[in-house]
C-alpha cells in the first residue's frame, strides 16, 4: 500500500533519469566549465585557476581557422542535404513502383556508422586503381584528384561524404511533410489553371516551410557534432584544414592532454548548440 | 507515362548515390589481390571470393570486436528503456509545475555532443578506475540515449487514450500496474522503434569506447576497424573493404527488414519534438 502511495508522486518516476543525466550530463558539464579556468593537464594533478586558456583560445589565430573550416562543413553539408532531401523526398512522394527501394537505400546511408563511412570514403577517394571517384575522374579527361591530400580537397571530401550520410534523413522527414499536405490544396490550384511550377512554389513550399525550419536546425547540430566520419578519413588535416570545432575539442584533450584548452572549445561548442536549441524549440512552440 | 520515366530515373540516380559506395566496397571486399590493382576498375568481381573475410576473422579480432558491441547494444537498450519508460511515463500521465520546462531541458541534453562530456567523464573514470570497464561505458551510452528515448517513449504514451487508464484505476489498479499490464503492452510499437534507434546508435557509438576503452580485446566494431585501417598495409584495401562490409551489415540488415517503423518513427519524433 505504501508504494502505490510512493507511486503517485510524479517525481519518483523520474529519478533514475535525473540521476543518471545529473551524474552524466549535468555534473561533466559543469566540470568542463570549472576546468576552463584552470590550466589543468591530462596526467597532472595539481593546477592553478587562469583566465589565460581562454586569452589563449581567443587571441590565437587556430580558433578562427577552425570555425571558418566548421562553418564550411556545417553551410554546404545543411544546404546540400536539404535541397538533395527535398528532392528525394519529392520523388519518392510520386509513389511509382520502387519507392520503397529509394526509402531503403536512403536510410541505408543514413545508417551506417560515421566511422565506417569515413574508411570508405577513404577507400573511393583513394588514387589508386580502387579509388574509384577518381577513376570517374580520369574518365572525363581529368588528372587525378588528391581528394585528401590539399587542404581544399580534403575539406571538399569530408562535406562530400558527409551530405551522403546525412541526405537520407533530411529527405525522409521532408517526405512526411510532403504526405501531409492536404491533397484538396493541389486539387483547387489544378482547377485555378496553376501549372506544376506555380504550385511547388505556391503550395509546396510554403507548407513545407516549417518542416524545412526543423530539419536546418536538427541538420545542423547533427552536423556541428560530427567528428567520426572527418576523424577516420583526414584525421583532422592535412595540417588543420579538416579540423571542426569537435575535432579540435578532442584533439586539444587527448592529443596534447591539455584539459584546460579543450575545455575552452567545448564551451564554444555548448554555446553555440545552446543557440541553435534555442531557435528549434521556438520554431517548435510555434509550430503546436 | 513520360512523367512516370523521368520520376524512375530519378528513382535510379538517388538510389545509385545513396547505394554506390556501400556497393563498391561489397564489390572490392570479393576481389581478389590481383583484381584490386586492375585497372579500370569494375563493378562486378572477376572471380568472387570469401577470402578476404577469412583472412579478416583470421587475422583480426573481428569476431571480438563483433561480440563486443553486440554486448554493449544489449545492455544499453535495457538500461535506456528502464530509464526512459518510467520518466516517459511520469511526463505523459502526471501533472506538474514546469513540466514543459523539465522536458525543454531533457531536449538540451540531446544537443550535446559525447565530445563535451567525454572530457570529464574520462578524468573521472581515471581515477575510478573504470577506464576499461564496461559498466562505466555502457553507462554513459544510456546516458546520451536517454533524452531520444524518453521523448520517443512519452510520445508513444501520449497516444493512449487516458479513458484507458481511468478504468483501470476505478478498477484499483496501481499505477505500476497500469504500466505494466495496459501502458506498456499498449506502446509496444513506439518501445521497439526505441529499442532500434538506440541500437543503431550503440551500434555506431566511436568517440566514447575511442577515449574510454585502450585494451584492444574491449574495443567495439568502431573503434576496432580504425585499428584494422591502420594496421593493413594500403595495399590491403580488399581487407579493409571486407572489415567494413562486416561492420556495416547489422545496421543495413535492420534498416530493410524494419524500413516501415524506422521512417514512421523517425518521422513521428521529429513533428513532436
């Protein structure tokens, strides 16, 4: 009797959550903060509170690099998944035979690990006889391409690989929006004298519109939070030229052991993912 | 009709992007030596073979690897639902203050990358000791599922009339009775696409075992074939591609078999937040 009493009290079903997001979330959060004003080092224990990593951090000119370089990868992978999302997701909304197929095969991408799609797209990307990218190349009347290898080449690649990846989910929400339009909207536009052209531009896309809104947002913190496939096909360079805001996080951390600098991005990179919740969920309040 | 042609080459081209690469390494994971330096390259194998991924199992602790993660996606799973469901629970059937701000927050959560909290966690776990430790690991896995799986699960909840439950409570039912006798049984389509987005996600999960995990016997299929890349010679890419054909065939098998539920689910999630 006792328990179904304890039962009603809404918090109690909650516990394991907050205790497991405290203990994981919340307490490492406000540990990366802490360490941000210290000089802290990986396999060192003593440590003075500074301002310096952050006078560091901001003054040096890598950190400009790096946002330029994740602005990059973040801009054209968004932009591409979006326009390539939405127009699978046209396609697959005719419904021809074969559909389903496309649906397969888009979340197939979707799936597969970004450490695997990284170490495959090395493989195409590669020179020799099997990088097969580049045998597409030579086709066309082209030297070969050193897709990893240039600083904006190996930029080029890993957006390449990565708008593969990220296509298919883009293009499988955007199908959801599409189905939801009610069919009557397209039906009195036919009877207007409205051609295919007027309607995607005055039907389509304002309806789709918020679905797009969402999907910019989700898109780019996805996108902001990559660092496998970029890790397993550049490692981050050549030099730092593929280096987003995520890899230089974990390089500063675990390469140079320096806990202080790596804290000091990662704070950069919980302000900016705050920034864009911020926006989603008010794209969202507004939606319902 | 022409319409119809044009919406099926369009078909052909979106499924050739999406389906190429994973294609070409099948391709070059059947191929032998010799095959892999002829140029120009083709498609289909010459005289398919299984030995690259003998070689692989053989020579590799692929099986270890496989094994491995298959443990971590286990457990994560139930630890994620026994977690989720409850809190689902508590944000689809109670009333409270702030509720809409404690969800707000779980979504907060989400955005954060593994990378951000992977820095403590692995000072911590240093000094625990639990460097290594599969417990702590897995630990952290349900950690980043949870805020997904919870709004994911709620979702499901809410779908439920409340009609439901008030004649289940008239009939003195507890609330954990409820749950487990009408909620629960109920739900089940939203608990399996939960049990499948986090196995997907356990499945691919690189950076955590990557700082956490340096006993090469411990590691995951993701962490593994970074070491397998490595330790094959360029000449070896027939390896590789088979290694990676490997890791990426339980995700692709998942995706055709449960196609409907993932878009639906994906989807669902998503309009709802």
């Amino acid at each position: 009797m006792k328990s179904g009493k304890l039962l009603e009290r809404w918090w109690i079903w909650l516990i394991p959550m907050v205790a497991i997001l405290g203990i994981f979330y919340l307490y490492p959060l406000l540990n990366v903060f802490f360490l941000s004003f210290t000089n802290s080092e990986i396999g060192r224990n003593d440590f003075v509170f500074t301002f310096s990593k952050y006078v560091n951090v901001f003054t040096n000119d890598e950190l400009w690099h790096v946002l330029k370089v994740t602005f990059l990868f973040v801009g054209f992978s968004v932009v591409f998944q979006l326009i390539l999302g939405l127009f699978t997701a046209m396609l697959i909304n005719q419904n021809q035979f074969g559909a389903t197929f496309v649906k397969v095969s888009m979340i197939s991408a979707w799936v597969v690990p970004g450490i695997i799609t990284g170490v495959v797209w090395k493989i195409m990307y590669s020179s020799s006889n099997w990088g097969v990218i580049n045998y597409f190349v030579k086709l066309l009347g082209f030297d070969s391409i050193p897709f990893l290898y240039t600083p904006g080449w190996a930029l080029f690649s890993v957006t390449l690989a990565n708008i593969w990846r990220g296509t298919g989910f883009s293009g499988i929400m955007q199908y959801a929006a599409l189905r939801a339009i009610p069919e009557q909207l397209y039906e009195a536009a036919s009877i207007d004298g409205a051609n295919s052209w007027q309607k995607f531009w005055k039907i389509t896309l304002p309806q789709l519109k918020p679905m797009l809104l969402i999907n910019v947002i989700l898109i780019t913190i996805y996108t902001f939070n990559t660092y496998d496939s970029v890790y397993a096909l550049t490692r981050g360079g050549p030099g730092n030229s593929t280096t987003v805001l995520s890899l230089i996080t974990y390089k500063s951390v675990f390469k140079y052991l320096d806990l202080g600098t790596g804290s000091v991005y990662a704070i950069l990179m919980i302000g900016l993912s705050a920034t864009f919740t911020i926006i989603y969920s008010r794209l969202m309040k507004k939606e319902n | 009709m022409i319409k119809k042609i044009f919406v099926w080459i369009g078909y052909a081209i979106v499924s050739l992007f999406f389906l190429f690469p994973v294609l070409w390494v099948f391709s070059l994971s059947l191929k032998t030596k010799a095959e892999l330096f002829e140029y120009p390259p083709t498609l289909i194998p010459k005289s398919p073979t299984f030995d690259n991924f003998r070689n692989v199992f053989q020579n590799t602790s692929m099986w270890r690897y496989l094994f491995n993660s298959f443990e971590l996606v286990v457990f994560t799973v139930l630890g994620t639902l026994l977690v989720a469901i409850p809190a689902g629970y508590a944000f689809s059937r109670f009333r409270f203050k702030n509720k809409q701000k404690y969800l707000f927050l779980v979504l907060v959560f989400q955005m954060i990358s593994p990378v951000i909290i992977g820095i403590p966690i692995y000072k911590y776990y240093a000094s625990l000791g639990l460097i290594n430790n599969y417990f702590g690991l897995v630990m952290v896995y349900i950690a980043v599922q949870i805020p997904f799986t919870t709004f994911l699960i709620k979702g499901g909840f809410d779908a439920i009339p409340k009609e439901f439950d008030e004649a289940a409570r008239i009939d003195g039912a507890t609330r954990f009775q409820l749950l487990r006798k009408i909620i629960i049984p109920v739900s089940l389509p939203s608990i399996a696409s939960a049990t499948i987005f986090t196995s997907i996600n356990a499945w691919s999960q690189f950076l955590l075992p990557f700082i956490l995990i340096d006993k090469e016997k411990m590691f995951p299929v993701s962490v593994g074939i970074l070491l397998t890349q490595g330790n094959y010679q360029e000449i070896s890419t027939h390896f590789v591609a088979a290694a990676s054909v490997i890791s990426l065939v339980p995700a692709v098998l998942m995706v055709i078999f449960l196609q409907k539920f993932i878009i639906k689910s994906l989807t669902a999630g998503a309009l709802k937040g």
